[in-house]
C-alpha cells in the first residue's frame, strides 16, 4: 500500500475506457483503448492529471491508456456472479425501485447475494490499494454497500458516495427487502451526494423510518460519526461542447444533417438511452397527435430521434425497443407523403462531433423522462446553442428541470400537455427564445462538470462531516454551506417574518424584526447580484408597517398572493371571503381570546391567548365548516388557522422571484408549517432552514431568530469578501 500526499481513488462500476476501433468503424476490430470523453471523466480531468489518483472498476484485464498520473485498477468478478450483480440486482431490483417502480423491481435472494459479493471485491481492492488517509470517492448504485463495507477495513480513507440516479421515496423504498443494509452500506459513507434536494430528503426519510435517525443540519449521526447529506447537481463540459460547437467543419456537417431531412422549416430532436425511464414513446405519441391534428406541417416538420442501445438482453428493455420501433413504423406509414418522411429514427452510438452537429441543427430539444435523476442531454444542447438559438422542452421529473427553469416545463405523462409545449416552442417569437436561451446557457455554464467535482470534493475533504464530531457542536453555524451561498452567482435570500427574523410574541401587531436581522439583510441587499425579500403570510400592507423594512429590500405578503403590490380580488372571490368572514366571526365569537386577523385574500383565526384545549376545538370547528366551503383552501400555521381564496403559496412566490431576478441560488429561511412548501422546492445549490423544533423538509436548522441574524451577518461578510 503506497503512501501519498493527497490521494484520489475513484471508485466505479465501470473503468473510464472505451474502445478504438480500426478505421474507426465500430464493425472493425478493436485496435487500442482511450478514456472516454464525457461524464465522470470529464467533471475530474483537473483532479485526474494532477494529482496521485486511481481508478478502480470491473475488468478481468487492464486496458493501457496514458492520462497523467492516473492509474487503472481492476476488479475481477466471478463470471457467475456478473450477471445476478448488474442485471439482476442492480437493473432489475434498484433501477426501476429508484425510478418511481416504473416498471415493477423484482426481487430475488440470490441476485442480491451476488450484489453483495461484488461489492466486498470491490472494497476489498480498494483497501489493498488507497493509500492511507486516501480520499476515496464511490460512485452509483451498483456499489451502495462499499462504503460501508470499506469503513470496516479501512476507518482511515475519506469516504464520499455520489449517486448518479433518483432516491425513491420512502414509501417505494419500503419493498426493498434489503432496505436497512443499503441504508446502512451507504452510511458509512462520510459524505453522500444527490443530484436533488428532493434526494436528499428521501434519503433521510428512509434513514428516520428504517434506522431511526434525525438529521441536524443536513448530517445523521451513525455509529458515532456525523454523515454529511447534501445536493450537488452534476453539470457537464460546457466550455468542452461550445468549442466543439464552433468548429466550422461540425457546423457544416449541421446544415449537411438539415438538408439530408430535406431542409424542414422545424427539427425537433430526442437524444436517448433506449430505458423504458426515458419517455421516448410519449414524445412520440405527442408529435404524432401534432402531425393528426395539423397543428404542425408534416411537410415542414420533422423528428429526429436517436436511441442508444442499452441493456437488450432484459425483457423490459426489449419491450420498450420493440414499442418504440412499432410507433415509428406506424406513425411514418400514416403521416409520411412523398419526399417527406415525418420521423427518422436511429438506433445507434454516434461520435460525440456528430451528436454536436445533431444538436446545432435541431430547434427543438425534446427531453422527456418519466423519472432522471439528473439528464445531461438538456445541457448538453444547451452548452451547443452559441448563437443564443433554440428551445427545450423539459420533464419536470428531471434534476435539470430545477435548474433550467427558462425551458418548457411539461408532465411528461401528459401527452397533451407535451403536444401545447412543443407547438409553444415552436411557435414563440425569436426574442423570447433567445431570452430563455441566455439564462438557460447561464444555468449550464454556472454549475458545470468541473465545479460540480471541486464542489463535493471540497465538501468531503474539508471535513464537513468529522469522523469524531462530538454532539455537543450539532448547532454550529459552520457546518451549514455558508461558502457556497457566498459564491453564486445571484443569491435570492428569501426570509419568512414572524418566528425568524421577528420572535414571536402575543400581539401580532407589536412584533417587529431584531435591529441584527435588519442590518444583515440590508447589508446583503447592498451586495451586487444579490436580492433580498420578506416572504410573509401577513397582508403586504401590514407586514410594510409593522416590519418598517429599508426600500432594497422587496416584500411579498399574504404566502405570496402579493408581491411588492396588494392583492385584489375578482368578485366570486370577495363574495367568497366575506362568507368565510361572517361563518368563522360567529364561532370565534364564542372562544376568549381568539380573534381574526384580516387580509386581502383570506382571514387568519388566532388562538394564541386561548386555553390550549379550547382554542383546538375552535381550530377544528373552522376546518369543518367555513374550511370546507368550495374554493377556500386551509392553511395551519403555529396555533393560527388560515382560509384563503387566494390560492397562492409562498413557494409559487419564490418560484417567480427566481425568474426574475434570474437567481442561480435560493436561500430560503422560515419556522412555520407554510414554510415547508418553499422547502420541498429547493433544489441544485439551494439551501433552506428551519428555525426552531418540529418536523421539516429542510436539511439545515437552527434554533431562534437571534441565530438567523448571526447566520445572515456572517453570510453577508462572506459573500462581501467572495466579491
């Protein structure tokens, strides 16, 4: 075992190799091998040529490739094991279980048996070579069980574990019934990365269901050490694909693509893995309903789909590749005329300049997976758009939907909803198209491969989560991702009111914001890129009194009905309120100390003052009666109950403050139960946190209000010194 300063060991199912081929044609025998460009490859080229680093994955040979000081190990597997291992448990069991159950897992004893001992080799190789105090970075779900296995033989290395698919939530997660030693495998990790927050948080769900842990600030405590859990959303060699974009010879071949279509006034493109999670036949079926219906030409229009062949010897995978061959046939031999084939379809490998070109000819990227944990084909056509040009129709069950926000948002299991999309890009006027473009390049840019791997092998190796974290520093401000916060590149700090950045106190009315909080956010609203607002559920009119907040810093009251203008109400709805008005002012009437606090949209009924038994009575009285009117929509709050005919929610107020201002990041801080949709909306770098006790969907907390200013002044300071 050799002794290094620094040492990376990358820790995959796969070696980062691909073939060369005589001639180049895949047919011909293979003549050498290379790393592959792309992907992980790609996001650790600094890390790979520059430092000590080796790479271990499955092979029973060691092919010889030159990349610095990179070095390659294998991992023999048993040839009876390779199959129950890879596709048995790995893409018949976790597969479909991480991807919503799409197609139903099967699940089979023996299959994880080999699972299992597939990943004791690889941790086994891995302890044989790292060098001690080794950083040691294990990637997907083929290998949930290394880190844990790894920290029995080696409590020395780093142990970071990235998964590159969805986490299920924890009711699908419940049929896995190897559950608890997954969960446990991947603990033993000091760091566990999601491409989401949503990941994220059903991953500590499992955790609090199976294993009854809690997580503090975005760590677990397991076997004595605190288990760091965040969202690093993996980006991709943009500056790699925008080069490649501007060679004149791929730019070329573009218009050679364009006009071996036959010159169509609109191509639309598909670029995918042939995986039943891809959605491929939805997209289909969705052009095909245009063609039908006319709404787009036959003619004019054509498809472009490409399908990378991917695990044929499963049935399922055979199914969908059957379908979708079926649909093609079908489509092409209704809609097609002479001289115009509506659908072309290939179903093969490209090489990367001509999936470039394919991505400089089309003028619509159709993306649409029922399930991905993160999908780099949206970037990727992005990062290609140098002249500002075209348009993404995006699942919004990706990880790239909550980060490229600017692009056509879709169900994807709505084919209509897909077909208005894609008329919608089609059809938009050139200014907008390039205005989404610019801020959907931004997005790509931001956060690509390179940062993405600094990112979370910082976080891992500046010891965010200690081996030997003692409990009595669970509430320390460092641990939250100040640094991160302070780097990008528009920050949107939003803060709730009442209980963070104001304590809460009997008399709404005599409420106001500690002095510190006030000075914080005024002093981060005077940074560049940088905005400020006060998400409250107060009518604007009364949080701009009662608050007294300096001009820069924007308000948004009644959960997000009002954004720095009052709300009002269309007729249905004014009627609507004063119903609810006079129905809740007769059974409060009857209860000492309640009373309501009107607001533009809704009323709010208080019972702070009340007996606690009688003031949930009253509570569950407005739920049963005025709360059940149609049209009115219940929110509960601490000890307050709100009937609203407005049905904004503080996280659609968020959503379009994101917009715009074009946020790349979002801080959201709040204490209250109509917090917790801002929180289930966070993703990428965003970061939310709890103020006080109780149950939430953030993964940061902390304790009062006196602890938000602190946290705010120190987040000014860093951003200010970031510059």
């Amino acid at each position: 075992m050799q002794e290094a300063e620094g040492q990376l060991v990358v820790v995959a199912n796969r070696l980062p190799v691909e073939p060369i081929y005589l001639h180049g044609d895949p047919d011909e025998e293979v003549i050498g091998w290379r790393l592959a460009p792309g992907g992980l490859v790609s996001a650790l080229e600094s890390v790979l040529r520059t430092q000590d680093a080796i790479w271990i994955g499955a092979g029973d040979q060691l092919p010889e490739v030159e990349h610095g000081s990179l070095r390659l190990e294998a991992v023999a597997i048993d040839p009876e094991d390779a199959d129950d291992y890879y596709e048995g448990f790995s893409n018949s069991a976790i597969w479909p279980l991480y991807h919503d159950a799409i197609v139903t897992p099967s699940y089979h004893r023996h299959h994880y048996r080999a699972y299992e001992r597939v990943n004791r080799a690889f941790a086994q190789r891995v302890a044989e070579v790292a060098a001690p105090g080794a950083t040691v970075w294990v990637h997907d779900y083929q290998l949930q069980l290394v880190p844990g296995m790894l920290r029995e033989l080696r409590p020395d290395v780093n142990i970071g574990f990235f998964l590159h698919i969805p986490f299920p939530p924890s009711a699908l997660f419940a049929q896995l019934p190897w559950r608890r030693r997954i969960l446990e495998g991947l603990l033993g990790s000091d760091l566990i990365g999601f491409h989401t927050h949503d990941d994220a948080r059903a991953f500590v769900y499992s955790c609090e269901r199976f294993l009854g842990l809690t997580a503090h600030e975005g760590t677990v405590r397991w076997q004595g050490r605190r288990v760091a859990i965040g969202a690093f959303p993996i980006g991709i060699d943009a500056e790699g694909f925008a080069r490649t974009a501007g060679d004149p010879s791929v730019i070329e071949r573009a218009a050679q693509i364009r006009e071996e279509m036959g010159n169509p006034k609109t191509l639309l493109l598909g670029v995918d893995r042939l995986d039943y999670t891809k959605g491929i036949d939805i997209r289909l079926k969705a052009f095909a309903e245009l063609l039908q219906d006319e709404r787009l030409d036959p003619a004019s229009t054509v498809f472009a789909q490409v399908a990378v062949p991917s695990r044929e010897n499963i049935s399922q995978y055979q199914q969908i590749r059957d379908e979708i061959e079926l649909l093609v046939g079908r489509f092409n031999g209704a809609l097609s005329t002479f001289g115009a084939t509506p659908i072309h379809y290939l179903r093969r490998v490209l090489e990367r300049e001509e999936l470039i070109a394919l991505y400089l000819a089309a003028d619509v990227m159709l993306v649409t997976p029922l399930r991905d944990g993160m999908n780099l084909v949206c970037k990727e056509y992005v990062a290609c758009r140098n002249d500002d040009t075209g348009a993404v129709v995006l699942s919004e069950f990706t990880g790239a939907a909550r980060e490229l926000t600017q692009a056509y948002l879709v169900n994807p299991y709505d084919t209509t909803g897909v077909s208005e999309a894609i008329v919608q890009a089609v059809e938009a006027d050139p200014a907008e198209l390039q205005s989404r473009m610019i801020a959907l390049r931004a997005a790509v840019f931001d956060t690509d491969a390179k940062a993405w791997a600094e990112e979370f092998l910082h976080t891992l190796q500046t010891g965010l989560a200690s081996t030997t974290a003692a409990v009595a520093d669970d509430r320390d401000q460092a641990k939250l991702p100040l640094e991160q916060l302070a780097q990008a590149r528009h920050l949107l700090v939003c803060v709730d009111y009442d209980g963070t950045i104001s304590p809460i106190v009997a008399d709404p009315q005599a409420a106001r914001p500690l002095p510190e909080a006030v000075q914080a956010l005024q002093a981060l609203a005077a940074l560049p890129q940088t905005t400020v607002v006060v998400v409250s559920g107060r009518a604007l009119e009364n949080l701009r009194e009662v608050a007294n907040l300096p001009t820069d810093i924007h308000l948004v009251g009644s959960h997000g009905a009002e954004v720095d203008a009052p709300l009002e109400l269309d007729p249905a709805q004014q009627r609507l309120l004063e119903q609810c008005t006079t129905a809740a002012e007769e059974l409060v009437a009857a209860v000492p100390g309640a009373h309501i606090e009107t607001k533009p949209g809704s009323i709010a009924i208080h019972v702070r003052r009340c007996e606690p038994k009688a003031g949930a009575e009253l509570i569950r009285a407005i739920v049963m009666g005025p709360g059940r009117y149609p049209g009115v929509l219940g929110r509960h709050g601490k000890e307050v109950i709100e009937l609203s005919v407005a049905h904004a929610q503080k996280s659609d107020a968020v959503r379009a403050l994101r917009q715009r201002f074009d946020a790349s990041t979002v801080l959201f801080i709040g204490d209250d139960l109509t917090d917790e949709s801002v929180f289930a909306d966070l993703s990428g770098h965003d970061v939310g946190i709890k103020v006080g006790a109780g149950d939430s969907a953030a993964l940061w907390r902390v304790e009062a209000p006196s602890d938000v200013a602190l946290l705010l002044a120190r987040l000014a300071q860093e951003r200010a010194e970031a510059g």
